[in-house]
C-alpha cells in the first residue's frame, strides 16, 4: 500500500473507535516502524487477519506484519501487567516478537494503584466523566504532578522503591478519604507488577532517537495515536475527554521526534459516527435507528465491551479534525454499513441555542447539549459496497457522498474501508 508519507501521523478524527487499527494495519505493510504516541490500556484496535481477530491495546497493530519494529513512545503510559498479557498472548497466537518490541525508558508506568483511583473517582464523583477505569487518568494526573514512575525508574531499585511508597501512602490516604480501602489485593498486585522490571527494562529503547536515526537512512515511519481528536485534552469536549493529546500534535512531542520530520497526517473517519462513555454527541441518532446503527455496525467497545451511542457524519466535527491536526488526507472506514439504508444524513453545522448558526467546533461543551444539528440527506445506495476494490465499483451514490464529506471535511479521501479484511479497502 503506497501513497503516504515518510513520516506519517495516523490520527482519529472523531471520538475514537474511527477503525485506526485496521488503517495502520493495511499501511504498515509499506513502512519499517510503527509508533504509538499516546494513550494506554484504554484504547483498543481490532484488527482482522484472514479469519483471525487480533484485539490490541498497547502494541501497535503495526506488529502483525513480519518485521516491522514497534515502539511504544514517552507520551504512552503503560500498563505493565496487560502489556505483558497482550505480549504473551500475541506469543502464543505464532507472531515473532523477537527484536520488534520497544518500550520508551521515558514512558510512564500505569501502576494497579492508578486503577484503584480511577475506580474510585469515578464512583464517588457527583459528575460522571464516561472513564473505563483503567487508570489512564490518575496515571497521567501522576505525570504531570511529577509524582510519576518511569520506564527508567525499574533500573534503580532505590529511588524506585522510594517514589513507590510516597505514591502508594498517598493513594491509600486519598482512597480512606473517599470511603474505599486499598486493601491487601493492592500490595499483591504491586508485587506482580514490579517483578515484571527487568523484563520490561529488557524492552528499553530511547524511542525519539531510533525513529530519528530510520529517517535519516530512509526508512518509513508510522506514528499511531489512541481515541480520537475530540477526545483530546486541549480540544476536545472537555471534560469529557481522556488525559493526553490525541491529536497529530502529539505525535511528536510523545516520540521525541521534531515536528518538521513529520510530512502527512491521515485522519481516520468512520462514515457515520459513535461515541462511548458520557459527554454530548450532537448528531446522536433516535432509539431505534441507534440501535439499528450500532447492531450494523457491531458498535460495542472493544476495551470494554460497551454499547456505542452512533450518530450521523458530522461534518462540523470533521473540519474541527482537519483544521487541528493538518490533515493531508481522510481515511473513511466502514462505508459498508451504511450499504442498506435508504437515506444518509450528514451535519453541516450547528444551530446554536442563541438562534445563530455556527460551522466551526465551539468550545463550550456544555452548549453541545442544546444545539440542533443542521442536517441535509443524502440518497442511500442500497446494495453492498463490500467486494469494491476500485472508486469505479462503488455505486454511483456511494461515490456521491465521499465526495461530499471530502468537500465538507476540506481534506481529500485518499483510502475507504469497505469491510474487516484486509483487502476490503479502496485507495484512492
């Protein structure tokens, strides 16, 4: 698969779940190091090989093709007891792992403690903010308080055991005070946790350096991120939004890489659009056509297993998306659920509760709840999409309203997703 950059940023476009996995899978057959910049445990990448599923949260889906060198960079934070169950069980399943796998020594480790926070917060917290509880928030929260451990951390016992027990009698005292006991479950876990180090340190790479070193001698680069652009810190529907930055910004600053290295940023689509957790989703669909949506679409989360709310195209969100990350190019992924369905709508803009109508993204979350999509309808196709290889083998009104979301979007659609194989997909 060719047509992509030396450098290329593989962003979500929308709330997460836009299909990135599969998208980095089918281009990383061109490339020599896939990279994730951002994110943890919460994020999952469904990938289907043949008659196989590969569900991955940590390792880029960039390790299904032989030889292929993934990293996992200083924006991530890893949890280091599911790394190792995904690596394992990866192991397992015949993937030659030997060489492939590298872990920045400036990431930061997603300890059992960071889960039982989540946990908690979340259940005490009067405003729920959607979390899978897998600990991404307190883990950062950590981070950015400087409290945190890192990958390096492992190689020096004492000072790791030091920033060990500050955050451990921080966490029990926190935990006493919101009416929830850490309990002796959390030492054992500590214990499994830490007795992984040196199989982790094993793993250590300087991340920013070997993916400047594979530029500099040609080489391709992948850069993948986790969730999607309005679940960034900064731009997205915040607070509901997850504790990094997910848009193509991040890229760089999660894998010490400089900026200017980067020269295409492919933002993922899915035709239509899904959320998970709480927060607003303006193009929500009604009841019945939701469920009908997600049962098409098989719209449950592939972390935790939750249904997705899905909502129609909004193009509001997707020019947001391109305008933030500098999109060179869309990736539109499962056009072939909406292969039965008679009528398409898409939002062009947002009427607002003031009465005036808005085309770009507005900060005020709190607003999304109120404003009244402005909506046209599109013809639907109502045959399948899912042996198309070319443009010309979709149906005329399939192509009619790519072209309309690559007008609206302001950015060309350079590859569409028309099933879960790998040769299901159309580049443009």
């Amino acid at each position: 698969m060719s047509g992509f950059g030396k450098c290329t940023v593989i962003v979500g476009c929308q709330w997460g779940d836009e299909g990135k996995g599969k998208i980095v899978d089918v281009l990383a057959e061109g490339v020599d190091i896939v990279a994730r910049y951002q994110g943890g445990a919460n994020a999952g990448h469904t990938v289907h090989v043949g008659d196989d599923e590969f569900i991955l949260h940590q390792i880029p889906s960039g390790i299904l093709h032989e030889g292929r060198r993934c990293l996992l960079g200083n924006g991530v934070v890893l949890d280091i007891v599911q790394f190792f169950q995904e690596f394992d069980a990866l192991a397992e399943r015949g993937i030659d792992l030997t060489g492939r796998v590298g872990v920045s020594r400036r990431a930061h480790l997603l300890l059992p403690y960071h889960r039982l926070m989540d946990k908690a917060a979340e259940q005490s917290a009067a405003e729920k903010i959607g979390t899978t509880g897998r600990g991404i928030g307190p883990a950062y929260e950590d981070k950015a308080g400087r409290r945190g451990v890192r990958v390096a951390d492992l190689g020096n016992r004492p000072r790791l055991e030091s920033r060990v027990a500050s955050a451990m009698s921080r966490v029990c005292e926190r935990l006493d005070r919101l009416g929830q006991g850490a309990g002796t479950d959390l030492e054992r876990a500590m214990e499994e946790a830490l007795s992984l180090g040196d199989r982790l340190l094993a793993l250590s790479c300087d991340t920013g350096p070997e993916i400047t070193r594979a530029l500099d001698a040609g080489q391709r680069v992948l850069l993948e991120g986790a969730q999607g652009t309005v679940l960034d810190l900064d731009h997205g529907t915040y607070p509901f939004v997850t504790s990094s930055n997910t848009t193509a910004a991040g890229a760089a600053i999660g894998t010490g890489i400089g900026p200017t290295r980067i020269d295409d940023v492919v933002g993922v689509v899915k035709a239509y659009i899904t959320r998970v957790g709480e927060g607003p989703l303006p193009t929500g669909m009604d009841q019945a056509m939701d469920e009908h949506m997600r049962q098409l679409g098989g719209e449950f989360g592939a972390t935790t297993g939750r249904p997705r709310r899905c909502g129609w195209f909004d193009s509001v969100i997707s020019r947001f998306a391109a305008q933030v990350n500098g999109l060179t190019g869309l990736a539109v992924t499962k056009l072939d659920v909406l292969d039965t369905l008679p009528e398409i709508k898409v939002a062009t803009a947002y009427t607002m509760p003031d009465g005036s109508v808005v085309e770009d993204f507005p900060a005020d979350t709190w607003s999304l709840g109120d404003i009244v999509p402005v909506y046209e309808t599109h013809p639907g196709w109502e045959c399948s999409t899912a042996g198309a290889r070319t443009l010309a083998d979709l149906p005329p009104n399939a192509r009619s309203y790519l072209d309309r979301l690559e007008e609206l979007t302001g950015a060309p659609v350079r590859w569409v997703s028309v099933g879960t194989k790998r040769s299901q997909i159309i580049q443009l």
